[in-house]
C-alpha cells in the first residue's frame, strides 16, 4: 500500500476529518485531525483510526502506524505560525 491508499482509507471511514498520511512499504505516520476526538481518552481515538485499518492489518499491507490525533484545535495550535 501506498500513503495516499492509506488515507483513502481513512476517509471512507472518518469522512469527516483530515488526514495527513506519510510512509512506505507497511509502516506509517498517520495525523487525523477532526471534531469527533474531542473528550475522548487516547485509546478510544486510536480504536476510531484502527477501524479503518483492520482488514490491512490482519492481512499484512499495514504491519505498523504511528497514530496522532488532534481536534482542530489542537491542529491549529501546533501548526507553525505562517512566515516563520
């Protein structure tokens, strides 16, 4: 799989956020940024984004993500600021 297979993925299930994928081979770096993270623990957000990924998973195209979630927000406050 490639990222961008990746992210379309992501999408189909979570259409209502933002994915931002990087990685190659079966190893990637996965940032989803949406309102549906808000108040949830950690482990619950991670769940939400494995959903989308299980079948890859279990069938060896996916062997490893590195998941971090953020409300937009929380995107917002750790983007760099512009023209820095």
């Amino acid at each position: 799989m490639d990222p961008a297979a990746v992210k379309e993925l992501l999408q189909n299930h979570m259409p209502d956020c933002e994915f931002h994928v990087e990685g190659e081979g079966s190893h990637y770096d996965i940032a989803a940024i949406g309102s549906v993270f808000e108040g949830l623990r950690p482990v619950k957000k991670q769940q939400l984004i494995y959903a989308a990924l299980t079948d890859h998973i279990a069938n060896g195209s996916i062997h490893a993500v590195n998941i971090r979630t953020y409300t937009p927000e929380q995107w917002q406050a750790q983007a760099p600021a512009a023209g820095a």
